[in-house]
C-alpha cells in the first residue's frame, strides 16, 4: 500500500492482465475491440480493427493484437491520454516506432 506522500501510482504497478480487458467482436470488413483500462482512472476506449491492419501489424489473435498495442501505448502515456475511438492504424501516426516494433516483414 503506497503511503500518504507517495507519488506512485499503485494501480499502474498492476499486471497488464489485470489492467488491461479487451473483447472483441466482428464487425464489417475486420473486428471492434473494446478496451477497458484500470488506472487512476479507468478508461474505455474502442479500436477499430481492419483485416488489412491485423495482417499488417502481426495477424493471429485480434485480442492479443490489441492488448500487446495498449501495453505499448501505456508505456508513453497515460491511460486518460489515450483516445477514446480510432482505428488501429492511428498508434503509428503519433508513434512511428509502433510500425517497427508490430509490423510483419
């Protein structure tokens, strides 16, 4: 238990599985992730999922997909900093590096 004058955040110690839920449907031409992420606060959010970008970014499990791409996002920035709605695609624009770490070759 952090003590009154900590600064640290206690439930951003949390294990990812435990910080992080996501489930997934199918939708269209791809899949709707919804994602809930415990923090200070807690924020939802909805990820849009093409076909094109699961293939693009790492194929397999949509879930997992997304999961693994909030983990990277929560280690440049806070959860409530986090848009609420985008398209997956939308990480690389603001972090180019996603592009090298998740894309296929």
């Amino acid at each position: 238990m952090a003590r009154p004058w900590s600064t640290a955040r206690p439930s951003s110690s949390l294990p990812s599985a435990d910080r992080i839920q996501v489930s997934v449907r199918e939708s269209g031409d791809g899949h709707i992730a919804d994602v809930s992420v415990r923090g200070r606060v807690t924020t939802t959010h909805t990820v849009r999922v093409s076909r094109e970008e699961l293939g693009r970014y790492g194929g397999g499990d949509v879930a997992q997909l997304v999961k693994r791409s909030f983990e990277f996002l929560l280690a440049r920035e806070d959860n409530t900093s986090i848009l609420n709605e985008f398209d997956l695609s939308t990480i690389e624009r603001y972090f180019p590096e996603y592009a090298r770490e998740f894309g296929r070759s």
